[in-house]
C-alpha cells in the first residue's frame, strides 16, 4: 500500500505540475496577445479557474505525503514523542475527513450540474468536469492522511527518508 500511495500522489502532482504549466503558458500567451495584438486567448480567466483548481486537488496528495502542510506545534514541541505523534495522527485523520467529505461533495455536485446542464460562461464547457476534476485528488488526499494517521497512532514511521518525518531521519 505504501508503495502504491507514493507512487499515485507522485504521479498526481506531476500531472498537477503540468496542467499549473500549461496555465501559465496560456496566461503569458493571452497576455502578449492582448497587448500585441488585442487579441486575447478566448476564456483565459475561465481556463485559468478550471486548471488552477484542477493542480491544487492533483498536488494535495503529493503535499499530505511529504507533509508539507504547514503544522502549528509551537505548544507542543516539549511534548513526549508519543504525545506529538498521537496528534499528529489525529490531524492525519481530521484531515482525511474534511478530504473524504470535498471529494464526496465535487461528486454529487458534479451529477447536479450535469443534470441542470450548467456551462461556463464564455467558453461555454460543462462545468460538471470542473467538480468531477477535484474528486480524484481529494479521495487519495484522504487515502494518503488515512495511511499517515494509522502508522502515526501506532509510533511507525512514516517513510524511509522522508526529510519531513524526525523519525525517519533519526
């Protein structure tokens, strides 16, 4: 399992890298093309929505799994080791929670805007890819914080290496 949630949250934030890229290609190119020319790409600030939020959910997983999401332990840090990973075990599982309950959400709205047949405005897209998009990223995003909860509660480490994890480098 280790190995697999590695590997998938890797592979979901080069995808996420590349659609921020893509962004900022199409950005650079609508904003020369407008000062140039006056001739902007034909919904760039809907494209830029769409892909922006499509990166951040693809790229939670590879965050949660280096642990890279910012930790307040400024009153914890005199804690027993045991104590601090107990708590990080449960923002672990707090955060697969909030992470399960967003994906669940993006797909039940997604079927709601397919159903009412919604489009963006300029562009004129289905908006039910938008919310279908986000769903994928979050449930491995809670996958991933699951997997880091469960080792956590038992005093594991998280992976061999992981710069993040004190027990690792130890």
């Amino acid at each position: 399992m280790n190995l697999w949630l590695r590997r998938t949250a890797k592979l979901f934030a080069v995808i996420g890298a590349t659609v921020a890229v893509l962004v900022g290609v199409m950005t650079v190119t609508s904003i020369i093309g407008r000062a140039l020319w006056a001739r902007p790409v034909q919904g760039d600030v809907e494209i830029t929505q769409f892909g922006i939020a499509l990166c951040i959910s693809l790229c939670l997983p590879w965050a949660q799994w280096r642990r890279a999401n910012i930790i307040v332990d400024f009153f914890t840090q005199g804690w027993p080791a045991r104590a601090q990973q107990r708590l990080d075990s449960t923002g672990a599982m707090l955060l697969a929670a909030m992470c399960l309950l967003l994906a669940w959400r993006s797909a039940v709205g997604a079927q709601g805007v397919r159903e009412a047949g919604e489009a963006s405005m300029i562009l004129d897209l289905p908006m039910w890819w938008v919310y279908a998009s986000l769903s994928p990223g979050l449930a491995l995003t809670a996958a991933v914080a699951l997997w880091q909860a469960q080792r956590r509660w038992r005093g594991l480490a998280l992976e061999e290496g992981n710069v993040a994890d004190p027990e690792a480098r130890a």
